[in-house]
C-alpha cells in the first residue's frame, strides 16, 4: 500500500510538471476521431484514430497490455497518454485516471481525452472550447470521441459500428473508423490514422504484447489504406504461423497457412516464394513449379536469389534441384 501511495504521489507531481508547460500546445490542434476499447472476451486493448494532422499515430493512441488505452486530442497535451497509463498502472481506474489528470490541467476545456482501463472501466471528457462538432459516447467497454467534425453524429455512427460489426478487436476498431468517414469526418479532409491493439495480459515482453500497431502518416484516404495495412498484416501472420507448423513438422497446417496468406494478399511475391521453397523443401518440387514460375515471371531478380538460398540452409545443396526450379525461369535474361 504505501509503494502504491509513493508511485500515486511520483506520478502526480511528473503530471504537475508536464502539463505546467502545456500552453505551448494550444497552437497545435489534433482534430481527430478515435475509439478506446477493451474486448471483454479477450481482454485485448486497442485505440484506433484518423485526424487532418500529419503522423498522428505517436501523438494520439497510447496502449499498454494489462494496464489500459487512452486517447488524448483535440488541442492534443500529449502526456494524459504516458501519464494516464501510469497512474493506472499504479492501480487507479481510467475513471480517477482521467479526472486526475484534468484537475491540474488549466486548459482542460480545450482537451478531448478518453480512457479504459484493463476492467474495462471507461472515462471520456470533451472540453466546452473543444472546435464544433465535438462530443464523445461511453459505451460497454469502449468510447468514441471526435472534434471538428463535419456532423454532431460522427461519433453515434462510429459506436453503432462497433458494437454491430463482427470479428476481433481489429476488425470493431475499423468499422468505426470507416463509420465516421461515411459520416462526413474531419470538416476539413483526412490525413493520416493509425491503429494499435495489444494483448490482454503482460507477457513481460512488450514487443510481444503487440497484436497490430499501424500508422498511415500522410494519405488522401488515410482509413482505406490502413485497412489495406491491417489486410497485409494479417497475411504475413499466417506466413507466421506456417513457418511455425513447419518447424513442428506439421506439413498441411503450413502449407494452408501459406495458402490463406496468399490469397489475403496476392500480390506479394514474397509469399507466394516462400511458399514454393517450403514445398521444394518437402519433396514437393512439382508441386512448387508453378509458384516458382510466377515469381520469376514477375520479376527475375528472385530467380537470380534462388542459387543463393542452400548456403544459408534454405534449400537443400542440391544442383539438380537448383536447376529443375531455374527451368521455369523466363529464359535469356541475367
């Protein structure tokens, strides 16, 4: 109790401190649209938010696995992210989190803030001088938040979405975003987005804890490229997942692993080779012709890589194999 009490008191005088400067943010505006959420199957945590502001993903979004999310906008104080985390880390909930941050913030009225904890307790707080359209909507386990917007039912849309759409975290995250851009957004346009969900419990390795962390820096349709990037993320999982299975010698979970990536994203070559090297390395070189040659046919310089995989043990040392895959190779190129 008292190490509680002593980090309580460490982070609040850090909270005076940083947001005792704040004033030099007022020039800097976040208009922006976000949801915090927690799944309550899952425990997962996640914020996902586009704003007409250049790079908006290290300024808005803050998630951290088994503690909380919160986003903080509009005439954006940074810290309530860092710091809001913290204090519920030190056991508080998103709720005395939040209002403990606005109490000793002196330009609270221009803030748009919202936060969840890991039991899912929500806070949001819209200031009175936060720029027309803006409000936020709690929800079970979630809140939507904008400011700036074109109509006063952005963020109703995006809840709607939310609860209505099936699927994981990521998947909820999206429809809301794409509710709000249907809904009119930003009155001035788009820019960037970004999305961030990380596990439910700490694994004590943060890098782990990450399910998905995505950024669209600077995009005429920041929402729709970003659900392209989640698409491309998810491919390259189960590419993941196959090199897995076929480190457990489980050969037909890989191989439809790889399948399921590629048909996510078929354009990439990269999947589509190193399917065809798992099953060359299995024996099933006949199998792996066609793959090979579409490969190569795109783009010969994969070809030109092929002979140099055995020295790194990707494929085996075997000339004869190296030559079978090179014969489907576009011929009299270099």
């Amino acid at each position: 109790m008292k190490k509680s009490i002593l980090l309580f008191v460490f982070v609040f005088s850090t909270v005076s401190l940083s947001l005792s400067i704040s004033e030099k943010d007022l020039k800097r505006p976040n208009h922006t649209y976000s949801i915090v959420a927690r799944d309550p199957a899952t425990g997962q945590l996640g914020v996902a938010v586009q704003s007409h502001w250049f790079s908006v993903g290290p300024l808005v979004p803050w998630v951290e696995a088994g503690v909380g999310a919160v986003a903080t906008q509009s005439f954006v104080e940074v810290s309530y992210g860092p710091l809001g985390l913290d204090l519920m880390k030190a056991g508080k909930s998103a709720p005395q989190a939040l209002k403990a941050l606005l109490e000793i913030d002196q330009n609270r009225e221009v803030r748009q803030v919202a936060m969840i904890d890991n039991q899912g307790q929500v806070a949001a707080f819209t200031g009175k001088s936060c720029i027309s359209e803006a409000g936020h909507l709690m929800g079970n386990q979630f809140s939507v938040q904008a400011n700036l917007m074109l109509k006063n039912t952005v963020w109703e849309a995006m809840a709607e979405a939310y609860q209505s759409t099936p699927g994981d975290l990521i998947e909820r995250l999206m429809a809301a975003l794409e509710a709000a851009e249907k809904e009119g957004g930003d009155i001035r346009g788009r820019q960037s987005a970004a999305i961030i969900v990380v596990r439910g419990k700490p694994s004590g390795q943060p890098w782990r804890d990450k399910i998905v962390d995505l950024r669209v820096e600077d995009h005429p349709n920041p929402v729709a490229e970003l659900k392209r990037l989640v698409k491309v993320h998810r491919a390259y999982e189960h590419m993941n997942k196959g090199d897995e299975y076929i480190a457990q010698e489980d050969v037909e979970s890989a191989l439809k692993e790889y399948s399921t990536a590629e048909q996510l994203s078929p354009e990439n070559l990269e999947m589509v080779f190193w399917h065809a090297v798992a099953l060359a390395n299995l024996n099933r070189t006949e199998e792996s012709l066609p793959l090979f040659k579409k490969v190569f046919d795109a783009d010969y310089n994969w070809a030109v890589l092929l002979p140099r995989l055995p020295k790194s043990g990707l494929l085996p040392d075997k000339p004869e194999l190296i030559e079978k895959i090179l014969s489907v190779a576009p011929r009299g190129k270099k």
